[in-house]
C-alpha cells in the first residue's frame, strides 16, 4: 500500500490511538513520570506507535514504543487519559496509560446520537466538560460531555440561520470564551467533503449564550472565508487575551476560490464583532494557500503555507513537500519566515506549547520526525529528539 493511501486510512480509522511504551532512553520510567506522550505512524511498517517521553530536547534518537491498533478519532487528552471516537461502533472511550499498557477506563454509547468527523469541532468548558460539536444533514448538534462520570450530560441543537437554497455549511470551527460559543461557518454548494465547487465568499460567526445554548447574534466578514477544515485533527483558531483569531482558508484544495487570500481575522466574542482594523494576510490568493493555525502561546501561531506552483492535483497536497511553515505574530500582524524543511500538508496536532517554549514537529524526507524547540525569548529554533515515522500528536501527560 503506498505511503499517501495509508495515511490517509490512519487520519480516517487510526487518529487518537493511545497506550504506554518504553523509548530507548525512557526503558525505566514509569507512565506517571512522563511528562509527554507522541503518537507516531511508521508509514514502511504501516503501524502506529506511542512513546511516553521524559524529554523532548534530548539530541538523541528516540525508539518508538508499544503498536498500537485500535482505531479511533482522538476528541481530548486530559493528564493521563486520552477520549477516542470509535464511530465504526458508535461509541466514546476512555483510555488510561497504565504500566501494562492501555487500559479501557471507560465508555459512552454514542448510538443514535448525531456525529459528522469531517464536520465537528470540540471545545472545552473546563478540565471536566467537554462540548463537542457537529454538521449533520445541514443541522448543527452539540453534545456536552462529563469526562470524570463518562456521560453525555445534555444534547441538542444549535440553530444559526438557516443555509440558502441549495447549499451547505461548509468550514465549521468554533471557540467556547466565557459565556459565548461562537461557531462559525461559511456556505458552499455541494457536501465539503465533495470539493466541487469553491466556498462562498464570506465568513460568518453566530454567537450563542453559555450553557443555554440560544442564538444571540450573527456577524460576517467578507475579507477572507472558510474558517474550518477537519478542526478535530488541527486547529483554525485559537483564542488569545479574550479574542478569537481565526484562519480563513479559502484555497479548500480542490474547492479554490481564487479571489480571497487566506486571512487571520480578529474577533470580540463579548460583542460578536470583527475588527475592521485586524488583517493579517497569511497566503494570496492564486500563488498560495494557508491552512491550519496552531497556538504557541504568547500571541505566536503556526501556520502551513502552501506553494501552489507546486499543487497540480489533489494527490499532489497529501504526498508531495508543497507546504512551509510560516510563524504568525498575532500582536504585531506579520509572518515570520522558519529555517525549516518544506513539509507535506498535513492536519495534524505537531506542535505543543510550554512556557516560554514551543515544540514543533517536522517530518524529514528520512521517514524520521524532527522535534524543533522554539525560543520565544531569544525566538531561536534549537533541535530536540527525533523519531521514526511521522508524528501525528504531542501531548502532555
């Protein structure tokens, strides 16, 4: 099987694999003293592994631990534990990293209850409470979940303002700050999986009350579009000082608008506003595209760059190095240029951050995954550990 087509089985059946493991300079810690957890996909042997890690700044090779193969898309991680959907059987796990391996700590029956992977988002109310969310039959659903009972705690549905005619929600992401959800969307003809036509040409945000769930209001802005793409395997937003920042990322691959730039826009989600003086341009339009933007703290994000010189067919964005990654100072409004190595593009969770660092994973063109440490002090990268096969998650444990 080739590399692109298994990795795309992993993305789909694979995502949110867990157990404990043993690196080769980790062989005598227990699970309680790793401080991170990686779940890598070794695409020669076609297996999935996780390393429970002590450090990521160690200038050695790292040996993947246990293979895992359960399959599963990862909703949350919480210290030791990791909460997988395992749509196939209609249910929410909940795995703990043990000394013997993964233990099963826990399940939901999801059966009967509206899920769509391809469009979902999932939000955190606090330690305890997840709030997930999903794009069904062109209804918005949200599901509240109790992680420490492992229940589903309520269930219902969001109403925005209805799709025109003859199209669809497309994009969706969402970010929970206070008492505000803001879910927001944009509206595309045909189902977003399909990639048949581009997206409209406009972003909307409806804001909802926290925990009664009722519309408050709907803004928009027509600057850039599409601000969700597969949120539960890479973020489109984050939030910083109370604001939502969000990527527009109109390219949609096969979905190109051709007219609207790939775009951070700011958002007031105490007003449900857009500041008319926020934009940062991340990607133009008809040379490139931007997807995904992961937060390294301290008002810096990650954002893939794709060259589309380089982009001659959809296979060529799941297998061919098309894409960098470009740091985006928030604050100041500008990209700043990483000395690292072009990458394919990938929805994946490569990057974790702590402190005054941030760690990000780039998959090398050995079959090897490199961590890189970002200093925000110094704003130096520095290279920490590497590891067979392709890193798809970093957490903390």
């Amino acid at each position: 099987m080739k590399r692109q087509q298994v990795k795309a089985l992993w993305l789909i059946f694979f995502i949110g694999l867990a157990a404990s493991s043993w690196s080769s300079c980790n062989s005598r810690a227990k699970p309680e003293n790793y401080r991170y957890g990686l779940i890598t996909y070794d695409s020669l042997e076609n297996k999935v592994h996780f390393t429970g890690l002590r450090h990521l700044m160690d200038t050695t090779e790292v040996t993947p631990g246990a293979i895992v193969n359960l399959g599963g898309w990862l909703l949350a991680q919480r210290n030791n534990y990791y909460y997988v959907m395992d749509a196939d059987h209609q249910l929410l796990l909940r795995y703990r990293v043990k000394a013997s391996g993964l233990e099963l700590n826990g399940s939901i029956n999801m059966k009967d209850i509206p899920w769509e992977p391809y469009m979902s988002w999932v939000t955190h109310v606090n330690e305890r409470m997840l709030l997930l969310g999903s794009v069904n039959n062109n209804k918005f659903n949200y599901i509240e979940i109790d992680l420490e009972k492992m229940v589903v705690q309520r269930l219902g549905e969001l109403s925005p303002p209805p799709a025109p005619k003859d199209k669809f929600y497309v994009g969706v992401s969402a970010e929970l700050v206070n008492d505000d959800l803001v879910v927001q969307y944009t509206f595309q003809k045909g189902l977003m999986r399909q990639h048949i036509v581009p997206c409209d040409d406009t972003l909307y945000a409806a804001r909802f009350s926290y925990p009664e769930m009722k519309l408050k209001d709907v803004t928009k802005d027509s600057r850039t579009s599409w601000p969700g793409s597969y949120t539960i395997l890479a973020p489109a937003s984050l939030v910083y000082k109370g604001d939502i920042y969000s990527l527009g990322q109109p390219g949609g691959r096969t979905g190109n608008h051709t007219a609207l730039p790939s775009a951070v826009l700011k958002l007031d989600p105490a007003t449900n506003t857009f500041d008319p003086d926020y934009y940062l341009e991340v990607a133009r339009p008809a040379s490139a595209e931007a997807y995904t933007l992961h937060d390294l703290g301290h008002g810096m994000a990650l954002s893939s760059v794709v060259d589309l010189s380089k982009v001659h067919s959809f296979r060529n964005y799941m297998v061919n190095r098309v894409a960098r990654y470009e740091l985006l100072d928030l604050e100041k409004q500008k990209k700043i240029k990483l000395d690292l190595p072009p990458v394919p593009l990938e929805w994946i969770i490569n990057t974790l951050q702590e402190g005054d660092k941030a760690y990000i994973s780039v998959y090398q063109e050995n079959g090897k995954s490199q961590i890189w440490q970002y200093d925000h002090q110094s704003g130096k990268l520095s290279k920490g550990i590497s590891i067979k096969g392709t890193i798809l998650h970093i957490d903390h444990l």
